[in-house]
C-alpha cells in the first residue's frame, strides 16, 4: 500500500506544476538555428555543377541547366530545379556539398499538402521560400 | 412531493409528470457524464503537465464532450457482417437501461428522491448487475475475439467483485438497521460510517473501483492488451451508449459511496448552514475526484491478480467486517 | 593547348560517334573514375600484340562467366578481341574518356596533359574502328562488373606477358599505378587530381614504371584471391611478387595476409594460432580452408571453412573446452557474385574472445547446415539470409521468408536481383 | 457436455502495444497462450539493398531511420565501420561530441522504453512524464544537429557540427535534473505494488538461454551477465569513463525495468564526466578524402546501442560504394525469444513481456 501511496502524491503534486506542452499551432514552435527544414533555393547562385543532385540519398532533386546567356562568360546558369518533398527526407547534405551555398536550409517544417502533386516544390517556389533562413549552413 | 405522486392513483397525467421527470434527471445526468468526461480529462491532463481539452468552448474546452458527441452522433452506424446483428443492436441498451435505472433510488438530498424504496441498497446492487449482461452480450455478438476476451473478463470480474461489495456493506446495514438509503443516511448523524465501518469502505471502494471498470481494474477493455475490449466492434451512438453507461454507473457509484460513507447530504458539525445539496456535491466530488487520480496513477491489475485478490483477500476481509461489527454491536449492547 | 588543332583533326576523323557518346556519358555522375581506369586497362591491351593474350584473356573471362552477364560479356570479349589485334580502337576510346574529362571543371589542367599525350598516340593510329568503339562505349556503362572484370582481365594479360610488359610502355604502367595507388593508399586521400597527376608523372618517369608493374601485379594477385580459378593462374607466378610487395592494406585477398603479419604481428595472432591449433589437433588437417587476422576489422581471427566441415567445425567451437564460443553474435550471408560467403561472429563469454567463421558455398546451389540447432539465436539470422540471399539452411526448424512472405519472387541481395513486377 | 477450443488471435499488426507494425500470432486456450508466431517484416525497407547504391555519406541518413529511438548510436556504428577499415583517427573534440550525443540518445531511449513498458502495464502517466524529459534531449540534440529524430549528425571521421555555444552548458544543467526525475521515477512505479505483482517474475528466462538466443544490452544484463561493449570492448573514448555494467540476476521484467532505469544512471554518469572533460577547442572532422572509399575486404564492429549489440558488417572491394553491408540489429535478435518466453503466460503478461523486451520495429525490421 506503501508504494501506491507514493504514487498518488507523486501524481498529485504535479496537480500545480508547471505544465510543458507548447501551444503548437497557435504559436509558432521555437527551432534552433541548425533545424533541417525546407529548402531555399538561391539560382543566381546555382552554378549546375549536380552535386547535390548526386549526393541526395533519396534523389529528390532534379535539375537542368543552360548555357549562360551573356556568351562572354563560361559555365551555365539554372533552368529548372526540383525537389520532390514525398520523398525528400530533410538529411541536409545537398546543402553540405553546395560549393557556392546556392541551396540551403530554412526552418519551416509545416509541408502539409492536400495533394501529393503539390508536393513537388519547383524553383520559383524554392526561391520564394525564403523565411527563417538558416544563418550558419557548415559547420 | 415525488412520494405524494408515488401514492397518487395511475393516470396519464401523472405518468406524463414522472416522464417529465425522468427526462430532467436524464439531461442532468447526460450533463454529469459530459462534464465527468471532461473533469476527467483535465484532471488527467494536470497531473501529466498538460492543459487537456482548450480548444472548443474557451479555455477550459467545456464544449469539449459535446462536440465529441456530436461527432459521434454524425458517425456512420457500422455493424460487422459476421456480428449477430439483433443482440449487437440491443446489447449497448442492456448495458445502459439498468444504469439510469439505479439512479432513481439515490438520494440526493433528503428532499430530492425518486423512488424510496425500502430495499433501495438491494435493488441498486440487483440491478447494476444487469448491465454486464449486456456487455457480455454485445462483446458476443461482436464476433471478434478481443471483445470476446473483454466480455468474459467483465462477467468473472462481476461475479467476483459483487460478492465482496455487497458484503462490505452488511456492516453498514447492520449499524443503521436497514437496506433504505433514506435511513441509512439518517443513521449516519452521529458520525459517518466510513469512521465506524473503516475496512468496510476500504473493500467497498475497492469493489466499486472494480465494478466500475475502472483504472486499475480496468480489464475487459483494456486498451493495451485487448486494444478496446468488449466494445471494441461498436462506433458512433452504440459506442456512446457503452460510454454513457459506464459513465453514469461512475456517476451512480460515487453517490452511492456519498450516501453510505460520507453522510450522503449531512453537513459536517457546525457548518449547517450549507444546504444539503451543496454537501452532497462536494463528496461526491471529492469520490470522484480520487477515482481520477487513481486512473492518472496506476497501472493495470493482471486478470489472474484480480480474481484472486477479489476472492483470497477482499472476500474474506468483508467477511471478516460482519462478523467484527456484530460482534461489537452486541458488545455494545451488553454494556 | 598544342593538341587544339589535333583535336579538331581527330574529331572529324575518328571521334564523330565517340563524341556524341561520351557527351551523354558526361551526365552519368560517377563513371570518369572507373571510364579512366577501363581506358588504362584497354590501352595497356592494346599494346600486346600477340593474338595469344586474347585468347588467354578471354579464357579468363570465360571462367569468371555467370549466367546473367552472357550478354554483356559477350560483348566484352568481343571488343577484347578486336582490340587486340587493332590498336586503333583503344586509342579511340581512350581518346573518347579524355574527351569526356575535359568537360569536367577541376580537372581541365591535368586532363588535357593527358589528352596531348593521348592525342600523340591516337595521330599514329589507323581510323578508329566504329565497331569496336561501340562496342567498347557500351562496356563502359556497365561500371563495376566491367570494372572488375577489366581489373583481373589486364592483371592475367600481365603476369602472361611480363616480359613483353616492358617498361618502356609508360602509359601503362602510369595507369596501373594510378590504380594501384588509390587502391593501396585510400587513407592519403587519392583524389580525382591526384591520380590524374600520378598519370602524368609516371608517363614521364619510365624508371618507375617496372615497379608499378610489380604493384599491379601484386594486386592482381589479391584481386584474383577471390577468384578460384584466376588464383590458379595468378597465384603461381605472382605469389612471390605479391608477397614482396607485402600491401597490408589490400589484404581483402588471403594471399597477403600471412605477409602482413609478419611484417606487424597482431595481438591476436597468438589467439587465432590456438584456435587452429586446437582445430586441426581434433578434426584434422583439411577442415579449414584459410585462416587469417583480418586486420581491417579490429584484428579479429578469422577461419574460413570447408564447406563441408563448416558444421563441424562451428559444433567444434560451441563445444569445445578450449574454445567455448557460446554466442553468436552475427549470421550472415553475402553474395560474391563467384560464390555465396556466410560470415558468422562467434563469441566466448569465458575466454572473451571473438572469432569469425566464414565458409563459401556454391552460388548456383547455396546449401548449408543450419546453425540454429547449436545457437538457437542463429534462428531468425539464417531465415533472413534465406529471404534475402536464397541460402537454403538445412536442418534449421523454421526456415520462411521472414522479411518479404513467401510470394515474394527473388532474393533481392543477390547481385544479379531483377525487381519481379506482375504488371510489366 | 462443455467443450473448450483454441482460438487463434492475431495481436498486430495494429495494436497498441506491439510498438510498431509487428504482429504475433497467438494460440490461446482462454486467456492462456499454448503457441506465439512472431510475424515481421512490415517494416521493411531494404536499407541493406539500398546501401549497395548508396555512397557510405548517403547511408548515414538511412541509418536513423532503423533504430529511430536512438539514432545516433547507428550513426555511430556505420562511421566506426568505415573508420576501422580506413584506420582514421578522430579527433578528440568530435569524439567527445559523439559520445555526449551518443549517451543523451541513450537516456531517451530508456525513457521511452520506461514509458512504453508502462503504458502496456496500463499506467498512462510515466508515458507522459518520460516524454517530458525526452523532450529536453530531443531539444538539446536538435540544437546540435538540427533534427529532432534523423540526426545525421556523424560524419566517416568526425561529426558534422560543432556543438552550439552554451550547449555544453546545457547538458551539464540536464544531469542534475535527470538524476532527480529519476527519484521521482522511482516514487511514481518502482515501489507501487501493483506494477511489482505485474513484472516480478514475468518473462524469465536463464542467463545460458540468453546468451544462446544471441540477446544483448539490457535483456542479457538481466540475467547477470557482466557485459558492456563500452566496458568490455571499448571503443571510441569510452574507456576514460569511469561507469559501471548495472546487472540483475533474476531475468524476468522486473530486472530489466531495473537495468534501464540504472543505465539512466549510469550514462548520467559518463556525460558529467565528458562534459568535464571536453575539450575546449579542436577539430570535429578528421582528415578524411573528399569521397570515402573503405579499402577492399571486410569488417564487422560492433557497439553498444540502448537495445544491445548493434553491429555493422562491410564488405567493400575498394569502391565509394558498400559491396554488402549488413547491420546486426539488436531489436531482430532479442526478439527471437519471444515464441519461448510467451508458451504459457496469459495475454496480460504477453504486453509485459514484449514492453520488457523494449524493441524497435524500424530495427527488427531493418
């Protein structure tokens, strides 16, 4: 009897305690600065060099490049950029091997869509996303 | 006034009074287990460092159950193919008649009493028994096997926990002298039984705890072993015909432990002037209340632990109480 | 910038198709390594002249057949046929790997070094055989299994012709050594440049060309370690190379590992000393097949069972005094492609010691006794080999499909896998 | 004339209390089980398969998605592989990280293996309160990874961030905490009679049966064998630390309930110490090539995860790509027992039973 009366005031004494739930929705869940969230995606930076397309574990992204317009300057510039947030598993090396930075990491998370279709994010949508921004993107 | 009516001769206007009546104590009864869900919840939430239902009906989520209900009424009313569709209809009605049944036995205050029946303790016992007929029924008539599972252990644990909770209050009986709860009430002016009858209302609660299916007794629908037990096939307005009964029987049981231990109405000395009713409610709050903390605190009884403590120990200490408190009543006599 | 105009003369000539190709082949992320590693092998081809090491190499090849690759290998030996008896056509290819290089940014500097030298080579030759090229080209994309194929298939065409091999064939050598070296030295991190660079140097440096020789060769020796038949023929004539050579840290092959200890004993070399000691004190002589310190995995000693003592010998291990292995830590199995391996890790909580026992087992019939009845933790394990490998485990109680169900088609861990799909 | 029958019960693949998609198929006699088939396989996401195409940086991902309760350990023990076989040293500072990540993790995963355990016993609140301090963990290792769950925190030579500033500090707040909830633990379940009545001698099984059923970590320690990869084969800088090997020797829930909570403890223990130790400055990656590739041949390591043995085999033949691999997980094995240990308990101590054998399905199912 000892044992369950000790139960019951360890339960009742946390009757007045403190409580430590978030109140999620309503407002929004502090994340610290390193927190995986969605992409950004910066395309005047891209310099098409695949890495990132070959590194993704999951291969979620797509993309495609064209030639610089400016004909004086070398290399390409970004055509289309895609990723495939259905499979997409946030584990940030794409952003770990971008040499110029151009896709990093924002700390949204909410990705809730009503069809999976909206779930392919295209690159004007990666470049609009762009709140919350990861300030420190390597180590 | 409801023992003037009682006297009075049949007719259709007094039958339309009682079923006037009858719907009110319904409404005030279908308010308890509304706000019990919810107390119960947020008492449960508190002492787990949550805030509970806060989302419908301000900040204390009081229209929490009732949108809960609602939804439960809009549910569709699934019934398994292979289920015996006549008992599964009617089970959730056994199971819930008999609880709003007890209840017209209970006084509430010395003035606000359904029926005042002379056997009003025996009939309570009698007819709270009927409700896991029906439970055994529906968990049957489910046609699955956890609910089968469930409703066998609900029948062992009725028949093993009624035989100690009636006889934890034979001492009670024996002190006030009779099985009106008016009476025994009464009895209780000089001092309430749960300080002459300590081991009796020790069994008796733990026997109701029992009867109630409740945390730690809560084995025919334990959830993590029988996911849902006995009601585990029924949804929507069936499913809360099951949750209204138990709900009510809660309801039922913690009156009833109010007026056998706690003085039912009576004030504590020199705070008379607190209306009965006021009285009433705060014991049985404060019964209901321990009801949910245990279930914020303990952890399930193994269904073999519950037969034998239900026979091996609770049995044989009621049996025990008899016998003590005869034996000081004719000691006391003596003197 | 001197091969510019070459280039140009060499496209119009001999590159028109190659080009197109390995433009497409650009895109394919991870193929400039082992591209770079195929022209080596195929340059150092098609410096043999003689017929002869064709048709060695293609009875190697042969050997190493599995029943899935008909196709590809066929084409394979093909393209080393003509090779052979045509320089052109691997001077072409090689040419058609440059030119895929050169596409790529790092690299620009060191790759067109190469590509000039190449380019030099390539003047000389006829037009380029279209065939072969494509041929070639289509080998190419079938990275690893050419890739080792390619590896034993120059090792054998090497040691056959050691003499021949002269040092004067640079490039070569260059290239075996560039392999050797990445392959020998992963831990001084052999990147892309460097091994272009170590291409480069070793071209002008012919005087090192005979000792990369010695290293290739020794490689092939290890390589061919997991062959059973190729190490017939490596093994007798580059053994005792091999074991100068004493690469400790391409011991995956048996061959070097008896060298690597006694070049640095391991602590646990008394262990596995005793284990074999006690072994073949009371089952004989011929229970094991090999016995090594596997010294990339924390030293552990390692036997390696006949297949048909493997019972034995695991009974031996649980039950014996000395020995006392109780737990079984981990049961696998791993498909080789020339044969099945199960690996079991063995631990004796009395003498706290660990041991590996790994037996082969034919790949066509993987058939082994189960190890349930003597570590009833080996139960599950041995059903996921089943499920995953197709390894049928006799005796064992309860042997199902324990991950995928039984309507499952194909183990999907085998290296010749096809996804079994009832729509398509 | 009564007749009695058998009946077969499907418990899963969804129920509450097989912690995951796992089902058991039980024969029971009433309520009294007479023949338990563990099914699995319903999670299975063929991250060995997968591996073979899959550079040994894009596997880590993959890996804290097996044992998800701790992560990290898994991180852990496919960078080992690859370093034992590459002969890399870490740097102190990262293996100092590793380890304070490593043993937070491990703490987590008892916490949610207490609550889980209890919530099967039917208790609902040590669920929440083991959550509660879950939760600072889970916050603290977000902060130094940047997910709450899929850590992808280790790197093949080191890790990939340094520890955020005041983050140490942070850790070093979390002990003296934990140590109390512990008592509160203790106040809440170890003494209440009711849960003693449920797990004393529930699910007991010898000391030479554990060892012949291949079982690791907690459920081996419950039966007296003195047994701690940390201790006993240590690896990365486990043995600066000074901690015990907590083992019971009546092997039934009730001493594995116990092993957990003391490991709490006990890995409280070896964070204060690493915190104390941690060096002030230092590289967190060691000098590693820009693409991994382990060197031809092969390598099983083994560590200590929260659940038991989590080994890591690779066969590699020089590529960037793992030739096989192949985890030991811990989970797979301990649940092999199951069948044994089920034959004659009643589906009450079934729940027990599999709540003390504290498996993780994304493990059992690999």
């Amino acid at each position: 009897m000892l044992g369950l009366a000790k139960g019951l005031s360890y339960t009742l004494k946390n009757l007045t305690r403190k409580k430590v739930t978030y109140d999620y929705p309503n407002e929004p869940l502090p994340v610290p600065d390193r927190f995986r969230g969605i992409q950004k995606f910066y395309p005047e930076k891209c310099i098409v060099c695949n890495q990132c397309a070959n590194i993704c574990p999951t291969e979620c992204i797509q993309l495609t490049g064209k030639k610089h317009p400016d004909p004086n300057k070398k290399g390409k510039i970004i055509d289309t950029y895609d990723i495939n947030f259905e499979i997409c598993i946030l584990c940030d090396l794409c952003t770990e091997v971008c040499p110029t930075e151009a896709i990093i990491m924002t700390n949204n998370f909410e990705l809730a869509e009503y069809s999976r279709d909206e779930l392919f994010k295209n690159l004007e949508w990666l470049d609009e996303n762009d709140e919350n921004i990861r300030k420190v993107n390597k180590a | 006034m409801v023992e003037d009516l009682l006297h009075s001769s049949a007719g259709w206007l007094n039958f339309g009074i009682f079923f006037l009546l009858a719907v009110v104590l319904l409404l005030v009864v279908l308010g308890f287990v509304t706000y019990a869900i919810l107390a119960e919840r947020k008492v449960m939430g508190y002492m787990q460092m949550r805030h509970g239902p806060n989302q419908v009906g301000g900040r204390w989520g009081l229209l929490q159950t009732v949108a809960d209900v609602l939804k439960l009424l809009l549910k569709e009313d699934v019934i398994p193919k292979l289920a015996d569709r006549p008992l599964f209809i009617i089970a959730p009605v056994i199971a819930f008649a008999p609880a709003f049944m007890v209840l017209a036995t209970i006084p509430f205050t010395d003035k606000f009493q359904f029926a005042d029946i002379g056997v009003g303790l025996l009939y309570y016992i009698a007819v709270s028994g009927i409700t896991t007929v029906g439970i055994v029924t529906g968990a049957w008539a489910s046609n699955n096997k956890y609910a089968l599972l469930g409703g066998m252990r609900a029948a062992a644990q009725m028949i093993s926990y009624e035989i100690p909770l009636i006889m934890s209050v034979v001492g009670v009986v024996l002190l006030s002298g009779s099985l009106n709860l008016n009476d025994i009430v009464e009895a209780q002016k000089n001092g309430w039984f749960i300080v002459w009858q300590p081991i009796g209302f020790i069994v008796f609660f733990i026997a109701a705890v029992a009867e109630l299916n409740r945390v730690p007794f809560d084995l025919p629908e334990a959830e993590s072993e029988l996911i849902a037990g006995f009601h585990i096939e029924y949804s929507g307005f069936r499913w809360a015909f099951f949750m209204l009964a138990e709900y009510v029987y809660f309801f039922a049981m913690a009156a009833l432990i109010t007026v056998l231990f706690l003085g039912g109405w009576l004030p504590l000395p020199f705070l008379g002037f607190i209306p009965g009713a006021v009285w009433f409610a705060l014991k049985f709050t404060a019964v209901v209340f321990i009801l949910l903390w245990f279930r914020s605190t303990f952890p399930r009884v193994r269904a073999d632990q519950l037969m034998e403590f239900g026979w091996k120990v609770l049995l044989p200490i009621a049996l025990a109480n008899i016998f003590l408190t005869a034996l000081i009543m004719e000691l006391v006599k003596l003197f | 910038m001197s091969g510019e105009k070459d280039l140009e003369q060499l496209k119009k000539e001999a590159a028109a198709k190659a080009k197109a190709a390995a433009l497409a082949k650009m895109k394919e992320k991870e193929q400039v390594e082992s591209k770079e590693e195929t022209a080596a092998a195929d340059l150092d081809i098609a410096k043999q002249k003689a017929a002869a090491a064709a048709k060695a190499k293609a009875a190697a090849l042969a050997k190493m057949k599995e029943k899935e690759q008909v196709e590809s290998k066929e084409e394979t030996v093909a393209a080393d046929l003509d090779i052979a008896k045509q320089k052109a056509a691997a001077a072409a290819k090689a040419k058609a790997a440059v030119l895929a290089k050169m596409k790529e940014k790092e690299q620009v500097e060191s790759k067109e070094e190469t590509a000039a030298a190449d380019l030099d080579i390539a003047k000389q030759k006829a037009a380029a055989a279209a065939k072969a090229k494509a041929a070639a080209l289509a080998k190419m994309k079938e990275k690893e299994q050419v890739e080792s194929k390619e590896e034993t298939a120059a090792a054998d065409l090497d040691i056959a012709k050691q003499k021949a091999a002269a040092a004067a064939k640079a490039k070569a050598a260059a290239a075996a050594k560039a392999k050797a070296a990445a392959l020998a030295k992963q831990s001084d991190a052999a990147g892309d440049d460097e091994k272009a660079k170590a291409i480069a140097a070793a071209k002008a440096k012919a005087a090192a060309a005979a000792k990369a020789k010695a290293v290739a060769s020794a490689k092939a020796g290890g390589g061919a370690g997991d062959d059973e038949k190729a190490k017939a023929i490596a093994a007798a004539k580059a053994k005792a190379a091999a074991a100068a050579a004493a690469k400790a840290k391409a011991a995956g092959g048996k061959v070097e590992a008896e060298p690597a200890e006694e070049s640095k004993p391991s602590p646990n070399q008394p262990y596995l000393d005793k284990y074999v000691k006690v072994i073949e004190e009371n089952l004989g002589q011929d229970v094991l097949e090999d016995y090594y310190i596997n010294s990339l995995s924390k030293d552990v000693p390692t036997l390696v069972a006949k297949r048909e003592s493997y019972f034995k010998v695991a009974e031996f291990l649980k039950y014996n005094e000395q020995l006392g292995f109780d737990y079984l830590s981990e049961i696998h199995g791993t498909d080789f492609e020339t044969h099945m391996e199960v690996y079991v890790h063995l631990y004796s909580y009395r003498n706290r010691q660990s041991v590996a026992l790994k037996v082969k087992i034919d790949r066509n019939e993987p058939t082994i006794e189960s190890l349930q009845p003597l570590w009833a933790g080996a139960d599950w394990p041995e059903c996921e080999a089943y499920d995953l490998l197709g390894i049928r485990f006799t005796g064992h109680p309860n042997l199902h499909r324990i991950m995928l169900g039984e309507e499952w088609v194909g183990h999907p861990l085998r290296k010749d896998y096809e996804p079994y799909d009832v729509e398509v | 004339m009564i007749r009695t029958e058998e009946m077969l019960l499907n418990v899963g693949p969804q129920h509450p209390s097989t912690h995951g998609v796992f089902r058991l198929v039980v024969k029971i006699d009433g309520e009294i089980i007479t023949e338990a088939k563990p099914v699995i396989g319903y999670l299975h996401r063929g991250t060995e398969k997968l591996a073979e195409n899959l550079q040994y940086t894009q596997i880590i991902p993959y890996t804290d998605r097996m044992d998800y309760l701790s992560a990290m350990t898994n991180n852990y023990v496919i960078c080992h592989a690859v370093e034992t076989m590459m002969g890399i040293e870490i740097p102190e500072r990262a293996e100092y990280l590793r380890v304070m990540a490593m043993e937070l993790g491990r703490v987590a995963s008892h916490l949610v293996s207490w609550g889980t355990f209890l919530l099967d016993l039917g208790a609902t609140s040590p669920f929440i309160f083991a959550f509660r301090e879950r939760e600072m963990i889970i916050n603290m290792l977000n902060e130094l990874s940047g997910a709450r769950l899929t850590f992808n925190y280790m790197r093949v030579g080191g890790v990939k961030w340094d520890a955020p500033e005041g983050w140490v500090e942070k850790v070093k707040e979390f002990i003296p905490y934990m140590r109390e909830q512990l008592v509160g633990y203790h106040q809440l379940v170890t003494g209440n009679e009711i849960f003693m009545n449920r797990v004393k001698g529930v699910g007991v099984y010898s000391k030479e049966d554990a060892i012949n059923y291949s079982l690791s970590g907690p459920t081996l320690r419950c039966t007296g064998v003195k047994w701690d990869l940390r201790k006993d084969e240590p690896y990365s800088i486990y043995d600066r630390f000074d901690f015990n090997v907590v083992t019971r020797e009546e092997g039934d829930a009730w001493a594995r309930y116990h092993v957990r909570l003391e490991e709490i403890e006990e890995s409280l223990k070896i964070l204060e110490q690493a915190v104390e130790q941690f060096p002030a400055e230092g590289e967190i990656l060691a000098k590693v090539p820009k693409i991994i590739k382990a060197p031809k041949g092969e390598a099983f390591v083994r560590i200590e995860s929260p659940r038991g043995e989590i080994g890591c085999y690779i066969a590699s033949d020089g590529k960037k790509e793992p030739y096989r691999l192949k985890f030991r997980r811990p989970s797979f094995y301990n649940l092999q027992i199951l069948p044994k240990l089920l034959k004659g308990e009643n589906m009450a101590n079934m729940i027990a039973i599999l709540g003390g054998i504290d498996i993780v399905l994304g493990e059992v199912d690999g």
